[in-house]
C-alpha cells in the first residue's frame, strides 16, 4: 500500500515538472502520457493491495 502511495505522489512530482517544461516551450506531449501511466500504476497497486493479502495470506 506504502508504494502504491509513493507512486502516486511522485506522479504529481512528474506533472509539477512537466507543466513547467511545457510553460517555458520545452515540454512535449509525453509529460501527460507518464502522468497518467504512474498515477493509474499507483492507484492498482493501492487498490488492490488489500485484496491480494487476503487472497494470498498474511504472508505478503
């Protein structure tokens, strides 16, 4: 859960610095892109995490 958390926290890191690229007209349409890979990324492994531990055992 920790690390689907600091998933989604450095996905808005990413879109700080990209807004600011894309501000000065050094930006591209990728910011965006991996903006929403990390943040969707994050937000599965912070919404299934529970999940998975019951499934599997308190092992994990």
């Amino acid at each position: 859960m920790a690390i689907g958390c600091i998933i989604l926290g450095l996905s808005f890191i990413v879109m700080i610095v990209g807004v600011r690229l894309v501000g000065s007209g050094q930006g591209s349409a990728f910011w965006p892109i991996f903006y929403t890979l990390l943040l969707a990324t994050g937000m599965a492994i912070w919404a299934f995490n529970k999940p998975l531990k019951r499934a599997i055992g308190k092992d994990v």
